[in-house]
C-alpha cells in the first residue's frame, strides 16, 4: 500500500483565494482524520469521519472551512476565504476501527499551506 | 490534568547518552496511549500504543511505560544515536473515543554526534 497519499505537498496563495486539501486513505481504513499543525498549538485535530461520515467538526475553525468525504477512498478540506492565519501544515491521517486493540494512525506527508 | 502534557519541550543530548522523556494526560476515562516520532519534513510514524496500567514496550533501543492510574508515560532512548533525532509524540484518547486521539506539543530530541 503507497500510505495515506495527501495533495498538494505545498500550496502557496493569496488571501481570499480558495483553497482545497486532498486525501486518499489506507484502504480498508475506515477512520479518516484532518490535523492542523502550527507552532503554537501543535496538532490539533480539526474533523473525523467514519465510514465516510462526519462524527466529530468541532475543531473546524469557522465557517471557512469545510470537509467532504464522498468515497472511502477520498476526502477533501476546504478554505474559502483563506486567510494568512490559515497557514499551517495540514494532515490527513487514517486509521482501522475493527481492530480490538486499539489501533495507531497512518499519516500523510502533509500539505504546507502557506497564505499570503 | 486536562490536556496531554510533554515534558521537556526539547533536549539536546550526545550521542552515547540515555535518556527519557514523559507525557501526562487526564487518568479518568483512558483507553489507550500512543506514542509517535516525527522527523523534520516527514509525517509522524507510529512506535507504540499502550492500553495496560504497567504497560511496557521495546523496539530496539525505545522503550516506553505506561502509569494510568496517575496518568503518565515515559519514553526512554538507550545509547542516543543522531538518526534519533526527532519529535516524539504523545497522544491519548479522547475520552469516551476510541478513535479520536489527543496530541501533546511534543519534546524535540537533538542527539550531537
């Protein structure tokens, strides 16, 4: 399996320009996780999905963000308007549920946003 | 303790030395506890997960111990190696969640040739 494959490895745009995170999970992953990582805060977890459903959005910043995820195999994060404190390293990550034992995350490369 | 905690923030050690590090994190509602290491310009690689008060795992020179009774975990490096070098990480579960995981800041380990 290639990983948990994120695109694009870096995006660099303008203020008020929409941006779109991609994600392709492990499959057989059935958890799905978007993190943002900035120095200050660290990684924090912005939304997860099972089975393709959103279960938890309640670190999803503000409206300007947005996730879909309309397969098993794919997932996208949305920012529209970005904003230069929008920046940061966003990271998917996926996980199996099945499992009895509980069960580490596989995490992409990262995507390193950057708004200027 | 209401968030995942790590302790220190960095290190800096010479290659040769031992040493350690401890993430806390609330006690009530625990599930399970994950450790990661993270190198500059990689994604996060997963080393442990521990579920048991008393808890001990080993790969290669990394070993970790697991306290949840009073909420701590210790991550040890035998004979640091500058390959070492790295963030290492600790989640939790969220309570109630066997899914969704806490991270602490990380420490950031520094090992000198």
């Amino acid at each position: 399996d290639a990983g948990v494959i994120q695109s694009p490895r870096h995006e660099v745009t303008e203020m008020g320009q929409e941006v779109t995170l991609r994600c392709k999970p492990i499959s057989g992953h059935d958890y799905l996780f978007w993190y943002r990582q900035t120095m200050m805060r660290g990684l924090e977890l912005l939304i997860y999905f099972n089975n393709n459903v959103p279960i938890d959005d309640s670190g999803m910043p503000e409206d300007r963000f947005s996730a879909k995820m309309p397969n098993a195999s794919f997932s996208t994060l949305k920012i529209q308007p970005s904003e230069p404190r929008d920046s940061a390293v966003y990271f998917c990550a996926s996980s199996y549920g099945g499992s009895r034992t509980p069960y580490g995350y596989t995490f992409g490369s990262g995507t390193r946003l950057t708004v200027v | 303790i209401l968030n995942v905690e790590q302790s220190p923030q960095s290190l800096h050690v010479q290659e040769g030395d031992s040493t350690n590090f401890t993430c806390s994190f609330p006690s009530s509602n625990f599930y399970a506890l994950h450790w990661y290491r993270w190198e500059t310009a990689k994604s996060p690689e997963a080393l442990f997960v521990m579920t048991l008060n008393g808890d001990e795992k080993k790969k290669g020179r990394i070993s970790a111990t697991l306290n949840t009774k009073e909420g701590y975990s210790y991550l040890y490096i035998k004979g640091s190696q500058p390959e070492d070098s790295a963030t290492y990480l600790c989640a939790r579960n969220s309570g109630g969640s066997n899914y969704k995981l806490t991270f602490g800041k990380g420490t950031l380990l520094t090992v000198n040739p």
